[in-house]
C-alpha cells in the first residue's frame, strides 16, 4: 500500500481522493478517484491479502469513457497472461500492473498525438 500512497505524489497526478480504504492484520484494501493533469480520471482499486492481489485501475477520459482497464478479475482464461489483462476498450493480454507502470503507460499515451 505504502507504494501505491507513493504512487499518488506523481507528477501526472492533480489531485485524488480517497473513497474508501480497509485493513486489518492481514490486508488492505483501497480505492481511489485520480484527477490527471489533462482533466481525465484514474479509478483506482486495489486487494492485497497474505495470499491475494487483486487490481483495477480504469483509466476514463473527460465524458466518461473508457481509455484503458488495466485489471487481473479472473475471467478471459482464454489469454496467455491470464488472470490480467487489459480494456483498450478491446481486450488485450497484459502484464501484471502496479500504479506506477499504469501511469508510466498513460504518461507515454497523453505524450503521443492520437
């Protein structure tokens, strides 16, 4: 978790606001809504327990719609990266992601012309 709090100083990052957060003994659970520096929206939700992780971060640009999912929800066994995976709105394998690899990827996104 202390990564993740690390995380949310990043410079891609306006503002966030934590909407809920859980721990006990043996896990934590967070969520939060990030406001980047072009005005889109990171939600963030992430699970860890001794023997679970599960993430989410849902990147939506400023209507509302989905940029990119990054998640590891245990369906779509059908890839070879499986249980993570990504929405760019299409499903596409990916590598098991943290905050930091997340915004690293929408930093070089917003950097490129669409």
């Amino acid at each position: 978790m202390r990564r993740t709090l690390e995380s949310l100083q990043d410079k891609a990052i306006r503002g966030y606001e934590i909407l809920d957060f859980k721990s006990g003994e043996s896990f934590y659970f967070l969520k939060v809504k990030a406001v980047l520096f072009d005005g889109s929206q990171l939600h963030i939700r992430e699970y860890t327990s001794f023997d679970s992780y599960f993430y989410s971060y849902h990147w939506q640009d400023l209507s509302g719609s989905l940029r990119t999912r990054w998640d590891n929800a245990p369906h779509h066994r059908e890839l070879c990266t499986f249980p993570n995976h990504k929405h760019s709105p299409n499903l596409e394998e990916s590598r098991e992601m943290s905050l930091d690899e997340v915004l690293k990827e929408i930093k070089e996104k917003l950097q490129r012309p669409e």
